[in-house]
C-alpha cells in the first residue's frame, strides 16, 4: 500500500477513531466508572484460561484472565481467534464492563468482550482501529 492510501485510509476514519493505544489495566481501574462500556487494548499474560472450538459454528468460544503486570481483567471472545496458552503474550482489544450478566445468568466483574486477539508480531501493530467499534486497520498489500 502506498502512503498515499494510507493516509486515505487514515483521513477516512471516523473522528473519534483512532489506531489502538495499549491501556495498562491499572489506568483502566483507576476510574471503572468512565472506563465502562469504552474500547481499549491490552497486553499481558493469561492466567486462566477455558476455550473450545464450538462443534456446530466452529468459532472461537475464549474465557480467561489477562494479567498485564499491573493488574488483572476477565476477558472474554466469541468468534474465529487464534488458540491460546497460558503465559502467552497477546493483546485483547474490545469493550470494558465493570459489570455484566452474560446469557447463562452468570455475571462477570472487569471484564473486556474481546473483538480482536493477536499474538506474535501483530501486537501493538496498529492492526486495530478504536473508535465507537473496534475494526482491522487497512492491511499493506504484499
């Protein structure tokens, strides 16, 4: 892709948009009031994990605990994303609930609703767009 159409792609983003920032979970406790319901990415290590591939969709079904050195989050993802082992570095981007009821009745604490995991050479990328969703950035053409 040529600087050009990535300044395109760029200027073409919503206003309130922007290239994901790594948020340490200790900025995010600080203030879990104005945090709620907000985009963020994180980078650490999970300490706990539960995942399965679901036998009819094939997706993705992720819970654990991402602990970035400065605290600890509930992450949770439903879709087509990578496995993942413990002590893993990988980033989690999706919306922050200081509190939710998910739809087996079971309510979870500091938790992100993952959109996005990458692992490898995609964290920190700025493969991730946050804005009032979260989407891929324009990937360079080979």
């Amino acid at each position: 892709m040529t600087l050009a159409a990535v300044l395109l792609a760029v200027l073409a983003l919503p206003a309130s948009a922007a290239v994901e920032t790594i948020t340490p979970v200790a900025d995010i406790f600080r203030n879990r009031e104005r945090a709620n319901g907000r985009n963020f990415c994180v980078v650490g290590k999970p300490v706990e994990i539960d995942q399965r591939i679901g036998r009819v969709t094939g997706k993705h079904l992720f819970r654990g605990k991402l602990d970035d050195g400065t605290g600890q989050l509930q992450i949770f993802a439903f879709g087509r994303f990578p496995p993942v082992a413990l002590d893993e570095r990988i980033e989690v981007c999706g919306k922050y609930n200081r509190f939710k009821i998910h739809r087996n009745g079971v309510g979870y604490h500091d938790e992100i609703e993952a959109v996005a995991i990458l692992k490898g050479k995609g964290i920190a990328a700025g493969s991730v767009v946050i804005g009032e969703t979260i989407s891929a950035a324009p990937k360079p053409a080979p």
